[in-house]
C-alpha cells in the first residue's frame, strides 16, 4: 500500500478506535452508575433467603432467626433485620441512606419485608448489596474483614472493563479501517496510472471502466478525465490533421514556383509571365499564412475579443457594399433585409471578418446570375440573429457539422477556391464572442449559416 492509503488507514482506524472507547466508557460508567444506585438485592435467590428467614421467625423466634443470620452471614444473599430502633439483630453496621431505603420499599411479599415475632418485635428483612460501604449508601461499613463487615464474595467496588468485547471491536475496526482505506486509494491508484499514462503518450485509459459507473464523486471524476482524455486526442488529431493539410496546401504553390523558375531559366523570353505566376502564388502563400496565424490565435484563445460595442446594422452595410462589387464580376449579387438589433458587445474586426468570410464563401457556392441573402434581426430579447443564404449545390447533410473543421474540402467544394479556413475562422470569432453558429440546407437547393450573437449586456 501507497502512503496515502497508510494516511487514511490510520486516520480512519484511529477515529474508530476513539469512538468505540468513547462508547464504551460511556456504557461501563453508566452500569457502574446504576449498579451503584442498587443497595437492596432484589433477584430471587434473595426473595427466597428473605422468605427462609421471615418463616423461621414465624416458627422459631428471634432466637432462631439470629442463628439463622449467624449461618448466612458470610453467604452471598446474607439478611439482615432491623428493628425500629434501627439496630441490626446481629450488630451490623447500617448506612442511614440504605435504612431509610429499605423502609420505605418493605411491604408484605417483596425483597424487604417487615415482620413481627411473638414477642411483638417488629423486624426489617432485607439482603442487601453485597459490595462494600462507600458514599453511594451501600449497608455495611467497608469491608476490612471484622465481624460485623459485609462480605465482599470476591467483588471490589467497580466491575471489571469489558476487555475480550473491547479486543474484539477493535480487531473488527482494524479490518474495517483497512478495507475502507484500501476502497477509497484504489481509485487514487487508478488515476495516478491513467495520468501516467496520459504522460506517456497513451490517451485512451478508460478510466470509466476501471473506476465503475456509480454517482458518487470519484466516478464522476474518472467520466470527466476520460472527456478530458478524448478531448486531447481530438487536439491532436486536429493538429496532426492541421498539419498535414497546411502542408499539403503549400505544396502546390511551391512546385507552381519551382516550374516557373525553371522555365524562366530554359526560356527567358517567358521570364515575365513566369514571374507574374511566381508572384501570384507567393501572394496566395501570403493570404493562406496570414488565415492559419489568425486561426492559430483564435484556438490559442490569445486573440480575446474586446469589450467593444459593434453596431450589426452598420457592419452588415459595409460587408454588402464590399461584396456586391466582388459578386458583380461573377454576374451575382448580395442582398439584405435588416431589422432594428440591438449592438452586440466585442470585435468589429473580428466579426466584419467572420460575416465576410460567410458572405465570400456564399459567392463562391452560389449558381451564376443568383442571388446571396443576407437576413439579420433579433432573436428573442438577448441575441441577434444573422443568416447568410446562397443558391449553390448545398452540403451533404453528414458534413454540415465537418465544414467548419479547417482545409474540410466537402463533396462539391472540389472545384471552388480557397483554403477551406474561412468558415473555421468564422466559427471561432462568433464562439469567441459567445455565440454560435450552424449550418443548414435550404428546401429547393442551397447552404444557409446562421449565426446567433449576445447582445451587449447595459
């Protein structure tokens, strides 16, 4: 065992330990507090002595009873008589507290009678408890062995501790402390392992499984490392992905590149064309670059958005303007129905890029000659609501969700331009700002991005 299941071991066993001394005490201290308050014997052995000795008045006198007494004195359930004067027949010491219990508890067939010889004596017989004199009333004077001392019968003044019980529940609170302490490490263990087994590079421990599915705390922690876990493999998945594709896209410009410097070289009467093709595809370089450092900063999370008001109305106008000019080369155009929306707290730059970005994608997508809609108002009290429309192909309905994965190159994407990151920057401007954003086909043909924004908090 770990030093932390030794830690809790002790620390639960010793608990244990306190409360069953605790509990213990308290029940030996309360039997001894009313074996203390009993100062007449009442079981049957001393109904019966106390019966004997009233029949042998009766039939007998004192004279036989005061033999009788001398006889049972040393004897467990010896009686005593008393007269009214409060002496004892045979001289024995009595407490005034023990005396005046027993006369007030006598009647006619108890454990203390009161009876009348012949002679018209009256008489107290009792048996007392035979335990020794102390502050508690108990009849007799200590026991120092004279003659007129109760007999002690091998009792001292307290019971003995209940040892053999009191070994036994610690035994048991050992085991149990140990198997409680081995139960609350081994999920410990269990995660410890899993860390290093994250640190080793293996991010599939299915800490689940070894921890159970319960509900109680530690359960719930291994479901939550296991997200924690997949959350990471998905990371580096993504990186590796990222990776790949970056350099996928960058190598076509550069082998572009390459011919035409080797061509310039064969042919130098093409030299300009070649250094016309050079610069395009350098410049293509530039924008893919410039996209996945602006990428990279939004999933670092380093490019917080600021605190600004942004006013969508204002932003959406400048976008349109933007885009009708590039749209009207193609022979598109980009249209916009905007209702009254409140402003939205953050980045205008962030967002003009994001809805740009949007609006780009859709004159890429859209059919010659057609039309890009652009709708925006709130939705509800708290966001506003921003749809960007085209009339393109659509999107299979299994990559609605992909197309916003970064280089994702759908099913009829192949012919288009571009890098495949605008919509992967759209998304993580709109969820840096606290939003969301979905894609969804339109009936009759076409791709329509909704995006939902907070507004500005007063």
């Amino acid at each position: 065992m770990g030093r932390l299941t030794w830690r809790f071991f002790a620390f639960i066993w010793l608990a244990q330990l306190a409360g069953i001394l605790i509990i213990a005490g308290a029940v030996w201290l309360r039997h001894e507090a009313r074996e203390a308050e009993r100062i007449i014997a009442s079981s049957p052995p001393a109904n019966f002595m106390v019966a004997s000795a009233e029949a042998t008045l009766a039939h007998g006198g004192p004279d036989a009873l005061k033999d009788l007494l001398t006889e049972m004195r040393q004897d467990r359930f010896a009686v005593y008589a008393v007269n009214d004067a409060g002496v004892e027949l045979l001289g024995r010491a009595i407490p005034a507290a023990t005396l005046a219990t027993a006369r007030a508890d006598a009647d006619a067939s108890g454990p203390v009678r009161r009876v009348r010889g012949d002679n018209g004596t009256s008489l107290l017989l009792f048996v007392p408890e035979t335990r020794g004199a102390g502050a508690h009333g108990h009849i007799g004077a200590p026991h120092d062995g004279g003659a007129n001392s109760l007999p002690s019968h091998g009792r001292g003044s307290r019971s003995p501790l209940p040892v053999v019980p009191l070994l036994t529940a610690m035994l048991g609170s050992l085991v149990s402390a140990a198997l409680l302490a081995r139960y609350v490490a081994r999920p410990i263990r269990q995660l410890r392992s899993a860390f290093d087994d994250v640190a080793r590079g293996k991010l599939d421990p299915q800490l689940e499984q070894r921890m159970g599915s319960g509900q109680d705390e530690l359960s719930r922690l291994g479901r939550d490392f296991d997200r924690m876990s997949a959350r990471l493999r998905a990371l580096m998945a993504s990186e590796r992905r990222l990776l790949h594709d970056v350099s996928h896209e960058l190598r076509s410009p550069l082998a572009r590149m390459e011919a035409a410097i080797a061509l310039a070289r064969q042919q130098p009467a093409r030299a300009a064309d070649m250094l016309e093709r050079i610069e395009r595809d350098s410049a293509r370089m530039d924008v893919l670059i410039g996209e996945l450092l602006t990428l990279s900063r939004l999933q670092s999370e380093t490019m917080a958005a600021p605190a600004g008001e942004v006013q969508m109305d204002e932003l959406l106008a400048d976008i349109v303007d933007d885009a009708n000019f590039e749209a009207s080369l193609s022979l598109r155009t980009v249209s916009h129905r905007c209702a009254a929306m409140a402003p939205v707290a953050g980045s205008s730059e962030l967002l003009h890029r994001a809805i740009e970005n949007l609006v780009r994608n859709a004159i890429r997508h859209t059919a010659p000659e057609s039309d890009i809609e652009i709708v925006a108002g709130m939705d509800g009290p708290s966001r506003v609501r921003i749809a960007v429309c085209d009339h393109g192909p659509g999107v299979p309905e299994e990559e609605l969700e992909a197309i916003f994965q970064p280089f994702h190159r759908g099913a009829n994407a192949a012919s288009n331009d571009g890098h495949g990151l605008g919509l992967a920057i759209a998304r993580r401007v709109v969820e840096s700002h606290g939003g969301s954003i979905r894609a969804m086909n339109r009936e009759g043909g076409g791709l329509c991005v909704e995006v939902l924004l907070p507004v500005r908090r007063a």
